[in-house]
C-alpha cells in the first residue's frame, strides 16, 4: 500500500470516527441531571489508540465542534480542549509502554484520557464558561468511572477481534 493510500486510509477512518462521536454523543446521550453521559469518547479514545495521538486530538476537537454545530449547542473553548486532550492522552498512553500488556495499556490509555479530558479539563470548561459549583462537578468523578469502564469494555473487545490492534 502507497504513502498515500494509507493516509487516505486514516484520513476516512478518522471521519468515521467523528461521525461516531457525534452520533453517541449528541444523539443517543442520556441527560441526568445537570449532566450529559454518553459513549461519545469512545471513538475518540479510539481514534488516539489506532491512529495516534495527533489524530486522536483532531478526532476529538473536530467531533466536537462538529457535534456542538449541528445540534445549537454553544461551542465552549475548554470542553472543546478536553476533547483534544482524550484522544492526544490516550494514543499518547497506548503507545508509550512498548512492553506493556495489552488489557494494562487499554485501562491506563481510557483512565488517564478521562482523568485529564473529561474530569478535569471538561469540568473547569463546565464551571469556567456555566458557574457550576465543584460540588456539583464532582459528581463528574463517578459517571466517568463507569462510563471508563464501559468503553474499556467495549474497546477490549474490539482489540481482541482486530489483528493490528
């Protein structure tokens, strides 16, 4: 496969996987309280895993705007960063422990994705640009504990289905 294949190749893999995004996060997102939980990080986490860091963070600013355009949501600056920083974080993470199994790479790439995007990049965009209070943001810790786990989950069982994982 030519240079320019494969860059064609990543280049349509990487808007799929901002379509996806915008799909499960503004479509199929579920509202609990002040709070929107949904799986929209998961093919950003993805995009970061198979196509590196760079294009993980691109997946995520683009799906993100994208996603905040199409359904009228006001484009926050610092929530767009967080998203950057999921995808950067977590092909960053994925592909510096060279030696390291893969279900310890998954968990450490989707936990320190959600740590330094969701949980607190997101949570001062969400306190900075709307006045939330931390208390009310701390209730951020739990939602992306589980929903970490369900993405390592779902990211796992793909890994396991995919040869050049």
């Amino acid at each position: 496969m030519s240079r320019w294949e494969c860059g064609v190749m990543k280049l349509t893999m990487a808007g799929i996987l901002v379509a996806l995004s915008i799909v499960l996060g503004k479509v199929l997102s579920v509202t609990v309280g002040a709070f929107r939980v949904s799986l929209e990080n998961l093919p950003v986490i993805l995009a970061g895993i198979w196509l590196g860091p760079i294009v993980g963070m691109a997946v995520g600013v683009v799906a993100d705007l994208l996603g905040s355009i199409l359904v009228g949501f006001a484009i926050n600056p610092l929530i767009t960063v967080g998203a950057g920083i999921i995808g950067f974080v977590a092909g960053l993470v994925f592909h510096f422990p060279s030696g390291a199994k893969l279900d310890k790479k998954l968990a450490l790439s989707v936990a320190m994705a959600h740590l330094l995007g969701s949980v607190i990049m997101k949570s001062i965009g969400l306190g900075v640009y709307y006045g939330y209070p931390l208390p009310v943001l701390l209730v951020r810790i739990p939602i992306y504990l589980v929903t970490g786990f369900v993405e390592f989950l779902i990211i796992r069982v793909i890994a396991k289905r995919v040869k050049h994982f």
